[in-house]
C-alpha cells in the first residue's frame, strides 16, 4: 500500500463495554453519561459525538435546544416521555427520535428502571458540555448524585451546544 492510499483512508475506533469516558452529571438529569465518540477521541471527517446518557427513576433532561445542532436519539432500555415542542411522545427500547436545531426537548424518565438512550450530536460538542458540568466515573467510588449544576451553567451552555434558554433561566 502507497503512502496517498493510506492517507485516504479514515480512522478505525473500537470502544468495548467499560472503556468509554464517563462522567456523573448534576441535577436534574443525575445518572451519568458516557462518550464513545467525538473529535478530540478518533480523527473524524464530519465532527460528531456519540455516547450513552443514564438516567435514573425520577430524574430528567431539562427542556433545552441546540441552534447549530442536529440530534439523535436512540432509547435502548428502560423507558419515559420525551416533550418535543411541548408534545409528549413515549420512550420505549427501539424509539429513535431525531431533533433539527432549534427544537425544544426533554426527556423525563417517568418508570422505575433506569432509561438509558444512546445521543448522536452533529456538528460535535455535546460531550464538551457533559466534561464541564459533571464528575469524572471513578471506578469503585460511590455514586456522587445529587449534586447541583455549576453556577457558571449558562456560559458553558452558550460555549457549547445550547441555544439560549427562554427568559435567561437555568
């Protein structure tokens, strides 16, 4: 093989069950999340993130939007409401749910399992946000949750992927 051919070839990354980065996140989603793939990780073309996000029996995902973002998610197990544009739709293993910029949504995990959902984020910086605002995994250590969310919430929100909040609130 030439040195062109492979310089024209992409990157590989595998990230086998327990290798991927983790970090707790602060109220009101708690649980944690999980990045398997984002720039910073493997060369990429087209920046995007990819990760896990948990969420436990009675937490939630604050109703935001992202103004230069596209987004996906993917329920793997457990269930909830998502609130798209004040619409609730359920959340069930297997729903896929796709998010053009500006689209309001929450996802409220409303069962007593945890819900666990897979996020594609396109272009990247979701995973920027979640480093920001929680606590790195550290295995065997306890569960730090509940913890509040940085006061500085706002301009991490504003350096990363989220449109202002109506009204300024956090």
């Amino acid at each position: 093989m030439t040195a062109e051919s492979d310089a024209t070839r992409g990157e590989v990354r595998v990230v086998q069950p327990g290798e991927a980065e983790r970090h707790w996140q602060p109220v009101p989603a708690n649980g944690s999340i999980a990045v398997h793939l984002a720039p910073d990780l493997v060369r990429m073309e087209h920046p995007l993130g990819l990760g896990t996000q948990t969420v436990p029996p009675g937490s939630y995902v604050r109703e935001h939007s992202h103004d230069r973002n596209e987004e996906v998610i993917h329920c793997v197990s457990g269930g909830g409401c998502a609130m798209l544009d004040g619409v609730a739709h359920r959340m069930v293993p297997g729903t896929t749910i796709f998010l053009g910029r500006n689209r309001r949504h929450m996802f409220i995990n409303d069962g007593t399992a945890e819900l666990v959902f897979v996020w594609l984020i396109v272009p990247n910086g979701l995973e920027t946000f979640f480093r920001a605002i929680g606590r790195p995994v550290v295995p065997g250590a306890p569960d730090p949750t509940p913890f509040p969310r940085p006061a500085d919430v706002l301009a991490i929100e504003a350096r990363t992927v989220f449109a202002p909040p109506p009204g300024g609130a956090a």
